[in-house]
C-alpha cells in the first residue's frame, strides 16, 4: 500500500490520542484530538491523514485512526466524579457507547495498530484481551504501547510478560521518552514488512 492506515486501539484514558498528537505533532505538526482525563473524550474515531515517518532513509506515509476507547461497561454515573452533571453524563455515555461500537467497525479498516496499554495498570484485562484477539484473528499486525512510563506506578515489564507475542514499546507520550523506539525502521519493518 502507498499509505498504511494505523489505528490506535486501547482502553479509555490509556493515552491513544496523547500517542496519536504526539506521532502527528512529531512528523506533521499538527495534533489529532483533544485530550482529557474524563473518560471517552474520544468519542468518534478522529483522522489525521498523510503523516509521513522517515526512519535511517525509508519512508511511511500513515493516515493515523484515533479510536474511541474500548470498554465493557459505559455507565453515566462514572462520570459524576469529574464534575458532569447528570444530563451531560447520559449523553457522553451513550455518545460513548456509540464510539466502542464505532471502533470496533473500524477494525475492517485498519492495515496496522497500534494498542496502547496503561503501564500502570494490570494488563491482564478483558479489554486488552478482546482487542488483541479480534487483531489477531484478523491477522492485523499489532504492536503494543506500555505507555504512562513517566510514572513512578508503572510496570512496564507487567505488559512484555502478559503479552510476550507481540513487541512491546515502553513509552511516555505525555513527554515524550522513547518515542524514537516507535521510529525505528526496525519497528515500521515489523508492522509492514516488504
């Protein structure tokens, strides 16, 4: 394919947009999405096409796919701790709903993914396992994001030994650490290889 579309899969709030701003920002200037620590502010999937990586002389152009987070359980009482009232709580939960299902539709579009995982959180969750199987069974080249390594919480290591199949890229999106490790050629060879 001339340009790869690269869809970021992971649960609510484990940084897919942070990740996503920071590759377009890094490469095109210009952010994907708006970030928040409310929960699902990633509601629709959100595009920013035609990002070109160049790594030790070869090229990737990338439309980047942001998704919703996934989750098994959207309730408008969760939203309450951040200060939303009942009204906006209902509609961001259904608009929430809306976007899983979104995402998950998504996955017959993607050539690649990117999932990101909170490296300080356990790994071993329904989500993660359910976004990695449909992946796998649809043979969609993964490689999978600890990310929040800035924290003096995370575990990274926790994410490699849950996952050992698949490569896993020790990152902080917030700042920025390790990103190169996502820009090396060895990587991009990994996910689309010739």
């Amino acid at each position: 394919r001339k340009i790869i579309r690269l869809g970021f899969y992971g649960a609510p709030n484990a940084g897919k947009t942070s990740l996503a701003n920071r590759i377009s920002m890094d490469w095109l200037g210009e952010p994907v999405g708006k970030v928040s620590e409310v929960p699902h502010e990633t509601r629709e999937v959100q595009k920013k096409e035609h990002v070109i990586v160049r790594s030790k002389g070869k090229e990737l152009e990338m439309n980047l796919l942001d998704m919703p987070g996934i989750a098994t359980k959207v309730d408008y009482r969760d939203f309450a701790v951040y200060g939303l009232r009942k009204e906006e709580s209902i509609q961001r939960a259904k608009e929430a709903t809306k976007g899983v299902i979104e995402a998950i539709k998504w996955l017959e579009h993607v050539d690649a993914a990117l999932v990101v995982m909170d490296a300080t959180q356990d790994p071993f969750t329904q989500v993660n396992i359910t976004i990695l199987g449909n992946l796998e069974a649809r043979k969609i080249p993964v490689i999978i994001v600890a990310n929040k390594i800035d924290s003096k919480k995370a575990k990274a290591d926790k994410v490699a030994e849950a996952f050992p199949q698949h490569v896993v890229v020790e990152v902080s999106a917030l700042t920025g650490h390790n990103i190169n490790q996502l820009y090396t050629s060895e990587t991009v060879l990994y996910l689309f290889p010739c």
